[in-house]
C-alpha cells in the first residue's frame, strides 16, 4: 500500500517539475524575443536622434554663418515661429 503512495508521489513530483520546466523555458523564450524587439526599438530612436542632431548641427551652422535672412525666417515659420509684434491668422477654408 506505501509502495502505491509512494509511487503515485513521485509521479506528481516529477510531472510538477516538468511542468514548471516547460513553464520556465516558454518564459525565457518570451523574455528574449521581448529584449530583441527594445534592442530593434532602441536602434530605431538612437538613429532618430542621430538625424536630428545633424539637422540641429546644419541650422545652427546656418545661423552662426549668417546665411540669408528670407532662409531663416522660412525655417523659423515651418518651425511654428512668428515675430513677437506679429499676429497669426488662420483662415477658416484653411489657407
């Protein structure tokens, strides 16, 4: 009768451990795919920020030059910029 017990314990124990095995190895695979679509994410903004960089290096080369004044009140404007006296108007057909 012990022997029965005791072997039906057993086989709970060792499908307990396998089952908790399985769960622990599908973790670890989720884990992984998880860090490598952040490590994707992270390139993707780190080349974001490379690009802007550049941009913001290219602008404020063109301030520090001098360049053409027209130029630099157009990127100014597509900036969202207007002169302190200046009034903004928005047209209601969207002109």
């Amino acid at each position: 009768m012990k022997a029965v017990k005791k072997k039906k314990k057993s086989v709970l124990l060792r499908l307990a451990c396998i089952g908790f095995g399985v769960y622990v190895a599908v973790s670890l695979v989720q884990l992984q795919m998880d860090i490598g679509r952040s490590k994707e994410s992270l390139a993707q903004v780190n080349q974001q920020i490379q690009e802007q960089t550049l941009k913001n290096q290219e602008l404020q080369a063109m301030i520090d030059a001098g360049e053409d004044q027209a130029e630099i009140e157009r990127i100014a404007r597509e900036l969202g910029y207007v002169f302190s006296d200046e009034q903004v108007v928005i047209l209601a057909n969207g002109n």
